[in-house]
C-alpha cells in the first residue's frame, strides 16, 4: 500500500505540471496534436484536475480507510482513462502513466483489503 500511496502521489505531481504546460501554451507540446474531442487547453485542465485528485487520494490511502482506498482506484482509474485520451499530445507520458495507473489500481484492490485498514 505505500508503493500504491507513493507512486499514485507521483503521478498526481506529475500530471499537475503536465496540466499546466498544456494550460500555459509553452510549446512543449506539437501543434498540430489532433484529439477526439477539445483541444489540448481542455485536456490541460482535465489532467490538472485530475492530478490535484490523485494527490489527495495519495495522502488519503495513507489513512487505511477502505474509502480512501476506493477513492484512489477511481482516480487511478479515471487517470488510467484519461491518458489514453490525452495520448496525441505526448504519446510516451501517456502510455507511463496509464501502465502506472493500472499497477496502482491492482495494488489496491488486491493488497488492500482488510488486513490492511486492521493494520
């Protein structure tokens, strides 16, 4: 559980600088990314939004709540989901993060059960 805590922590400070690069305009990322719906300033504030989520899921799992831990495998989720979208804009971040987003969502829910809040 403190791999999934930490490594969900990571990617929820990682997607929050990749979010605001998108926000910013800063030319990080090519011009003419195509998405499926939006634009890349859109996706910016989804994986801003979504990041500041797995930043506090992250502190949360270190609670040993059950619904702090149900909460981190929907934001890993979400992010999991969310990457493949955002894929055009930076193809191999998108594919770190939605492999890591999987392995956190498996840590969780198959480490994380009752031993774990008995702890």
């Amino acid at each position: 559980m403190l791999f999934a805590g930490t490594v969900l922590g990571l990617i929820g400070v990682a997607n929050c600088i990749v979010g605001a690069k998108a926000l910013s305009d800063s030319g990080f990322f090519p011009a003419n990314a195509v998405f499926v719906t939006g634009n890349l300033r859109t996706w910016g504030w989804i994986v801003l939004i979504v990041g500041i989520a797995q930043i506090v899921a992250s502190f949360a799992i270190f609670s040993k709540s059950a619904l702090a831990r149900w909460f981190g495998v929907a934001t890993a989720g979400v992010n999991a989901i969310t990457q493949l979208l955002f894929f055009p804009a930076h193809p191999f971040w998108a594919l770190c993060a939605f492999a890591a987003s999987l392995i956190v969502v498996r840590v969780l829910v198959v480490y994380g059960g009752r031993g774990w809040a008995a702890r």
